[in-house]
C-alpha cells in the first residue's frame, strides 16, 4: 500500500494521492512566497480574488494570519502543496494534499480547531484501513480531513477522500495515467506554481448557453504560473502526440503568423481572434464550435461545406481574423457586431468563383427564412459602395469562427483584399464604417500594454475584454473558455490573451490576464 510506504520519506510524491479522474491540479513548492504574491495583486489589495477553491481560499486567509504572526513557522515540507479539481467542478469539489515536517501536525490541528465548530463532535470512520476524520465546521459545512504522520489530505467531500486512498490502494492514481506522467517527468523548471489541466473536453460559453460547445484542446496542459501585481501570466505546453482530433493538432502543423492585427479591427472590439489558415486542410478537419441546431445540418449544407472550402484553399491567404465590436451607432442595434475577415489570394480571380458559387448553388428544398438585408446604408453611407450577397447555409463559417446566426445563413463582402463574412448585413457595414473611419484598435493603448506580454509571432491569438464580454448574450462567448465566465465576478475586471505558438513539435499557450479596473 502506497500510503504506508510513502510514511517511511519525508518528500514522497504527492501526485501518487491524486484520482486520475481530477480535472486540474493546482501545484505550488512555495506556498508562502505565492501567497504572499498573490496579496501584492492590485486586484486583492481592492478586495477581489478568485473563489474556485473553497478549501483553498479557506486555507490561504488562515495561513495570511498565521504568517503575520510567525512569518517562518511552516516547514519545507508544508510548503509543498497540491490542489485537485474534480467535477462537477464547485466550490467544494477539491482536495487538498501538502507533505508535512516537523511541527506541521501541530499546525494543521490549529487550523481545524479554529475553523471548526467545537459544540459538534468530531466523527471518526476508516476507509480500506486509513482513518477519516469529519469536522463540524463553523459556517455549517464538514470538513473531512486524512492526517498521517507525513501528509495531508483534506477536502469537503469525504467521497473525494476515500477517492484519493483507492488512488493509493489500486494504482489509479494521476502518477499511473501515461498521458500526465510523461508530462510531469519532464518538468524541470522550479517556478512559483503550475496548474494542470485536463483539456480534452473543455467547455466553452455561458453556463447558460443551451448549445453546450465543447472543445479538445489537447489531452493535458501544463502552465507555469506568475502573479505581479497587475497580471497574471501562465505560460503552458502540451506535449500530446495523439492523432484524436484536438485544437493542438490543428495548430501544429500551421505557419506562424507575424504581428498583431489591430489596424485591421474596429477600436471598439471587445474580442478578436487571429488564425494562421496555412495547412488548411488540418483546419477544416478539426471541429472548433459546434453549430446551432436550430434547424439543422443536413446534405445541402455539407455540400456547401465542401464547395466553401475548395473556394477557400484555392484562394484564402494563410490568416484568418473574426472580431466582434460595438458599432459607432450602439443605439442603432441591441447586440454587438461581428465579422470574420479573410485576406485573399488574386482577389479578383476570387471573386469571380464566388459569384458563380453564390449563382450556381441550388435552392434548398424546406429551408428557413433568410435574415432580413438591414446593411443600415442611413448610418453608415460609405459601405452603400460594397455590395452584399447573401450566402448558401453552411456550417463550416459556424464552426470556423463562431458568428453564425441560428439559421446558418451569412452575408458576405469583398473589401480592400479580404472577404468579409457576417451574420447579417448590418454588422459589414459597421464594420466597413469603423475602417474607413481610421477608428482602430491600433489606437487603444490598453491593447497595445496587452500585446506587449505576448510574442509576435503565433498560430493562433485571442484577446478579449471580458467586462464587456460578460455582458453581451450567450452566443458571443463561445470563444471563451466557461470556467472563466463561470467566475465573472473576478474576470470581469480583467483584460485576456491567449496565445498558442509552435516550438520543437510542441504547442505552447500563453495567458495573459491584465487587470483592468
């Protein structure tokens, strides 16, 4: 049994505690110095912090305390702890494991007794030979808590518990799971705190969104962690060579993408994303949205798939851009506007296979109703000049950039290079007027600070303002991963980037969370 034998060392592996079924796993060797990191954030000074952890967030205001009171009280060992998320993800859905040394027993009693509810008694049960013990605490939750003479585990599920000893017992343990191990084993690097997340069923969108998207970004991510005190930055690997399907897949074959696009984007974009399209065919393979079953996928739209991306690979340049932005005129529409630009190859060429698309495709039989043609020509007059065609139903603009309305219909239009595809007509001309106007986000500097934590050269970009964001309907997050509208209450005062990059047939993501009062 695991558990014993690891009594007999001081520093034994933690990971052999942790049920392969946790979904992340929150890792730090210096919990006093990221503790310490973290109340230097301009964000916690002004009294908001991130609530995913009860247990943690529980431990973290005992041990501010404790270290106010006796900054060099914890040991080595006790510095060392692991946090694992299991589903369905809540507050109280963790378990919590740190080594222990000498006196750190005594620490940890402390800590119970003045959390826990003294008029209650505390119960005792053993669990395949290891003792449980479940205190009463003071705001009416249990705590379990599994104490040996070397580690702890303690968490607010006691079935999680008895989880993490059948890990110990059975060998199912995340050290036994080949996929995390291999990426665990090569770390190297001795960094303030790393989190592991099982990212091959990611959910993305509002809690709420009845679409549900998914996404597979890689089987695990690993990110190394660092607080200032105006940003959070994760700088992340995958490492996965499985051929399943996976935004990492797709991604690793595309040629990088040099620079940041905002003289191409409207100043008042609240979110963008910026794709290399050079090996297409990976792309188009890799499913990144679902579409909205409204209606419904069927033959005829697969058949313009297929048509839409022999246009596309013959004549789409290597960079796709989608963004969606409030029009000059808010007051002129209840949503905001969205747009997916595409630079082409021998645009006229371009266009004339288009437009024999566009006259070519069949009617389909039973199809619903075409948005109505509102380009909005009284507010925006210039954009009169570019012409607008409704296009086919397809599902692959729904899935390649997420801005397609319910029926699968979009309006498209050539301008400057590029091919413009939007759910509706209105949002070509905002866009058109927004460019034309010079108003670009070029000229925000909040972006620009933004841009300057990332590299110039990538495969795939996201920048988003999730204040703005967490405020538009559900189908204009889903570029965004749930986890962070599910905590809206913290990211909301947060400016996001997500940047994925090729190096040595790895894909690596870098976060950057700037705060943004």
């Amino acid at each position: 049994m695991r558990v014993n034998s690891a009594e007999q060392h001081k520093d034994f592996d933690l990971y052999t505690l942790v049920p392969q079924d946790a979904v992340a796993v929150f890792e730090t060797g210096h919990l006093v110095e990221t503790l310490e990191a973290m109340n230097r954030m301009d964000c916690a000074k002004e009294g908001h912090r991130l609530q995913v952890s009860q247990l943690f967030s529980t431990l973290m205001t005992y041990l501010n305390s404790l270290m106010t009171e006796a900054p060099h009280t914890l040991s080595k060992q006790m510095n060392k702890v692991l946090v694992s998320f299991h589903n369905p993800c809540a507050e109280t859905d963790q378990v919590l494991y740190c080594t222990l040394g000498t006196g750190d027993r005594e620490l940890v009693e402390r800590f119970i007794g003045k959390y826990s509810d003294p008029s209650f008694p505390v119960k005792t049960s053993h669990y395949r030979g290891q003792e449980i013990s479940i205190y009463p605490m003071s705001n009416g939750q249990f705590l379990a808590v599994c104490l040996t003479r070397d580690f702890l585990a303690l968490s607010f599920q006691k079935r999680l518990l008895e989880r993490v000893i059948d890990a110990s017992h059975d060998a199912c343990a995340l050290t036994d799971d080949d996929s995390f191990s291999t990426l665990h084993t090569n770390k190297l690097r001795d960094v303030e705190a790393t989190l592991y997340v099982r990212a091959r069923s990611l959910p993305m969108g509002q809690p709420s969104d009845t679409l549900h998207p998914v996404v597979n970004l890689s089987e695990w991510m690993e990110f190394d962690l660092k607080f200032t005190e105006q940003a959070i930055y994760a700088a992340g690997i995958n490492h996965d060579r499985t051929s399943a399907p996976s935004l990492a897949n797709a991604l690793r074959p595309q040629q990088p993408v040099d620079g940041f696009p905002h003289k191409l984007l409207p100043r008042s974009s609240i979110l963008y994303s910026h794709w290399s399209i050079a090996d297409k065919d990976s792309l188009f393979a890799f499913q990144y949205l679902p579409v909205p079953d409204t209606y419904g996928a069927n033959a005829y739209t697969e058949a313009r798939d297929r048509e839409l991306e022999t246009f596309l690979k013959a004549y789409a340049d290597s960079t796709l851009l989608t963004c969606i932005f409030q029009p000059r005129r808010a007051d002129t529409t209840p949503q905001p506007c969205a747009v997916a630009i595409i630079p082409l190859k021998h645009e006229w060429e371009a266009r004339q296979h288009f437009l024999s698309w566009l006259g070519n495709a069949p009617r389909e039989i039973d199809a619903p109703p075409h948005p109505r043609f509102e380009p909005g020509y009284g507010y925006y007059p210039r954009s009169r000049a570019y012409r607008k065609y409704l296009m086919p139903r397809n599902t692959l603009t729904a899935r390649m950039t997420g801005l397609t309305g319910n029926t699968l219909y979009g309006y498209a239009c050539f301008y400057r290079g590029s091919l413009l595809i939007a759910p509706d007509a209105f949002s070509l001309s905002a866009y058109m007027d927004a460019i034309g106007r010079n108003d670009l986000l070029q000229a925000s500097l909040l972006h620009e600070a933004l841009a300057s934590s990332l590299s110039p050269s990538y495969t795939n970009l996201l920048m988003a303002d999730m204040g703005q964001v967490l405020q538009q309907p559900d189908g204009y997050a889903r570029l965004l991963p749930t986890f962070f509208l599910r905590h809206a209450d913290f990211f909301s005062r947060f400016m996001l980037a997500a940047q994925f990059t090729g190096q040595d047939g790895a894909v690596c993501t870098n976060l950057t969370l700037l705060y943004n009062p």
